[in-house]
C-alpha cells in the first residue's frame, strides 16, 4: 500500500515569492486525505493534478484563515463538479458555525452529503480510523487552539511462512503465532517460535503534521518514530523572541522535535514572508537533524514500506 505526502502551500499568513498557504495531501491506499486548506487550495490541486474525486476526508488544524478560508469554496466546487460521495471534515470548535453560516447566507446547497466533526485540541485523540490506517490529533499551542495530526498505519498481523506444514501445530499454538506469540506446548514440552512460523515484521508507518505552535518539548513523544515529520519553521533563529511571541517555531526547534522523536526525515515548511530565500532555515535546522528537506510544492514524499529503526525486535525475547 502506497504512502505518500504532497504538499501544495509553504508560505505562512500570505502569498509570498510564490508561494502558497497551507495545504498538504496525504494519499494511503485508495484513500486521500486534505490537511488544512488555505486560499488558493483549488488551484494547487489543479496545478498537481490531484484525483479530488477520490477526497475521503479533510483534516483543518485551526481557524486561522491561512489554514481554511478555502474550504467553503472548495466544498462548493466539489458539488458544482458533481460529487456525491459522502466527505467528513476534522476540525476544532466552531469550524461547523463557520462552515454552516456562510452556506446559509449564499444560499449553497451541496449535492452530497457533508458531516463536520469537531474535536478537542488539548489532549491527543484518536478521531477516524480507515482500513488498516487510523488518524490522531497532535496537541499543540498557539494563539488559538490548534492540533497536528497523526496518520498511523495500523499493524498488520504477520503471516505464516508458505514452507511451513501448519498441520503439525496444535490448535493452541497456531492461535499464539498468529498473534505473534511464541508457543509451548504444555503437554510435550515443544516449544513453537514466532520467528520460525511467521514471515518477516513489516513495521508500520506514521507521518506527524505538526501546524502552528510554540515550541512544546514534550510534543515529540506523540509522534516518536514516525517516517516523516512536516513541522513548522515559520522563523529562523535570529527571530526567535519573535516566534516565541506569535506563538511559532524556528527551524532549529523544528529540528530538535524531529532529533527528539527520532523520525526518518524532516521537511520544514509554513515560512514568513521576510524569507525570500529559505536555504538558511534549511541548513539551520540541519545542524540539529541532517536529514532535513524544505517543504517544495508539488513534491512526492513516499514513506518507505520498511524502516530499520522501527523493526520490532520484542518477537526475539518472548
């Protein structure tokens, strides 16, 4: 199953050297997810192509218009296009007031069925789960309530080896193995290893979006060991009272989220506008985590199917 982020704005606030307000994809399988929607979304997905008929979803970290004010239109265009598939929308309180308000006003009437989830911002939930992926809230600070969010995939039980004749186990012990479970057996005294039955642990992938925020810490232990982190770097440090103040990140904090939570690869993205050229955030962040990217518009990241630093080794010591 394929895994993949696609980010379509960068910029923080405004439009700035081109480019956008925020807006990530993220594609699982056959579904795909929006992750906050800011002006000028609708023209970033047509630019990148994206298959919108296939939106299942769409996540709004916070109600700062950077991160939303495109929803409504899109939500009309998705109709006037002529959706009929049924789309939730994530998000904090009074996202649905927002949403509700302007479609009364304008008389808009969706040819599909709408639901608006809201959700708390103060403590990591798990909010929708998928096949075989679930989607989490990220608690963060700003200056208004604001979460990232998580996409996990779920584990996936490990399968039986085909060189294996299952016939010779008893009944007991194929239950233990397929749970990943060593067996012994009580009246023989042979002992079944999960590691000789099964087939290789694939480890599961996560990908943390991290949104506006001070610097928390604490927050890297809500997405350790994820493939890929987006995290705010809306200053350098040089600014750093600066963001401290409007409630931001430097890249250097961004980089010690992701060194902390020890994450595959880093890619730092909502920028001011006073940063014309981003290369120094970029190698300011990568003092802290080498591997570290900015965040380019239109550009794929894929999760790896398997990382060695996530293998789960617990097997071995049952």
């Amino acid at each position: 199953m394929e895994f993949k982020v696609t980010v379509l704005g960068t910029s923080s606030a405004t439009f700035a050297y081109g480019r956008h307000q925020s807006a990530t994809l993220v594609s699982f399988d056959n579904y795909l997810f929006l992750v906050d929607c800011g002006e000028g979304t609708q023209t970033q997905l047509i630019e990148h192509k994206a298959k919108i008929a296939k939106l299942t979803a769409i996540f709004i970290t916070h109600l700062h218009g950077d991160h939303y004010l495109g929803l409504v239109g899109f939500l009309g265009t998705l109709s006037m296009g002529g959706r009929k598939k049924a789309l939730t929308v994530f998000g904090p309180a009074g996202l649905k007031e927002i949403i509700e308000v302007q479609f009364k006003h304008s008389g808009t009437i969706l040819n599909f069925e709408l639901t608006i989830e809201e959700h708390q911002s103060e403590v990591q939930t798990t909010i929708t789960t998928y096949s075989f992926l679930k989607v989490s809230t990220i608690p963060l600070q700003h200056r208004i309530p604001c979460v990232g969010y998580l996409f996990e995939e779920v584990i996936v039980k490990r399968t039986f080896r085909s060189d294996k004749n299952l016939e010779v186990l008893p009944k007991a012990a194929i239950l233990a193995l397929k749970d990943g479970l060593n067996y012994l057996d009580p009246i023989s005294g042979e002992q079944f290893l999960a590691t000789d039955w099964l087939n290789d642990f694939r480890p599961t992938r996560k990908f943390a979006y991290c949104s506006d925020t001070i610097y928390l810490p604490e927050v890297y232990k809500l997405f350790m060991g994820a493939d890929l982190l987006y995290h705010e770097a809306t200053f350098g440090k040089e600014h750093a009272q600066r963001a401290k103040e409007t409630f931001h990140c430097t890249a250097e904090q961004a980089a010690t989220q992701a060194k902390n939570a020890q994450v595959g690869k880093l890619i730092i993205s909502h920028f001011s506008s006073r940063y014309k050229d981003i290369e120094p955030l970029v190698m300011e962040a990568r003092t802290i985590f080498p591997n570290t990217e900015a965040a380019i518009e239109g550009r794929e990241y894929i999760l790896p199917v398997i990382r060695e630093a996530l293998m789960d080794n617990n097997l071995e010591s049952q």
